[in-house]
C-alpha cells in the first residue's frame, strides 16, 4: 500500500499516535493502542458509535494480531482513512466485515453484524426475521458465484457496480466531515508542532 499522506502529516500522526499511547495510565513500556482506547479513538475523533464495528476495524488496523495498534498500523490504517483510493477503502471494508479470518462473509457474519448494528425497537422474533430477510436480499446482491459466501471478487464486483454497497453492513470508514476535522486537529500546526 501507498502512503498518500505527505511526510510532514506521517511525523505529526506518529507524534499523536506517542501522546495517546503516553496518556494511557503512564504504563512503562505501552508501545501501543489496546482495543479500548483505540475504540475510544474512533468514538471520539471519527464519530463511530457502533461497538462490533468499532472492535473489527481495530483488528483491520491491528495487521500483526498482537492485540496493540503499533505506530506503524496507525500511520497505515490512517492512510486508509483519510486519503486511502476507493481499492484501499474496498478492501479494508471487506476485511473488516469478515469475521472469521477466513476470507469470506457468510450469512452467519452478515446475520451477526447486522443484528448487532440494527437497534430497532421490535422484538427480537420479529428482529431477527427482518434480519434473515436482509441477509437474503445481500446474497442475492453480492454473491455471484451463488456458493453461499462473499468472496472478496463477489464484493469488488458488487460494490464497482453500486459504490453505496461499500459499506453495505455498517459504517467502518469515517465520514468525510469527522476525516477533515480529524486532519485540522492532528496537522492544524504542521510548520511549527510537527517539527
């Protein structure tokens, strides 16, 4: 992957990314962002609220699985985004959605994802009939190759088709505003703070 984040902007995200990990109870040693306080991140800088959701982009950022978001997935996941190109973004989506780690979403993720995102206030029967009926309606849209998962050539192809798909079971990138807020704060002194 590319950087489409200038030089500049990487120092002051690493700096940011050495406050927040400092301002995590002092602890000697903290070399990174644990679940917690990166998902705090989320809510509080880019407006996420959706707990699940909020907990798979930590493991998309959290690319060596050691449970901290080092400086290096920060200033990469970042990238994404902020600046990342409609592929970049395609398939952190894909890789979030996907709960397993096997590569494919099946009806179970997509059942689970969308009866945890969806806070209706029906009863439970009557929720997670509407959800059955969605997850019918989302494989009959994506999965091309009818095996009953979604592949990521299942997903490329039906979110290239209709780009509102690309986040078809919850919101996993931040809205452009919360991006553009986000950059004011973290590069709003670039000349002077980051050097």
């Amino acid at each position: 992957m590319r950087l489409l984040i200038k030089k500049r902007e990487i120092e002051c995200l690493v700096r940011l990314f050495h406050r927040l990990v400092g301002g995590i109870g002092g602890r000697q040693g903290n070399t990174g962002l644990d679940c917690n306080t990166f998902r705090a991140i989320l809510h509080s800088m880019f407006g996420m609220t959706d707990d699940m959701l909020m907990n798979r982009v930590f493991f998309a950022f959290d690319k060596d699985n050691d449970n901290y978001i080092n400086v290096k997935e920060w200033v990469k996941g970042l990238s994404v985004f902020l600046r990342g190109t409609f592929e970049e973004k395609l398939k952190f989506c894909f890789e979030v959605y996907y709960l397993d780690g096997d590569g494919y979403i099946s009806r179970e993720e997509i059942f689970n994802i969308l009866k945890d995102s969806l806070h209706q206030q029906s009863s439970e029967e009557e929720t997670d009939e509407g959800i059955h009926e969605l997850v019918d309606i989302a494989m009959k849209k994506m999965d091309y190759d009818k095996d009953g998962k979604i592949s990521f050539a299942d997903f490329e192809k039906a979110v290239r088709e209709d780009r509102l798909l690309l986040e078809v079971f919850g919101p996993c990138l931040p809205e452009a505003k919360k991006c553009f807020d986000f950059e004011a704060l973290a590069f709003r002194n670039i000349l002077t703070s980051c050097f």
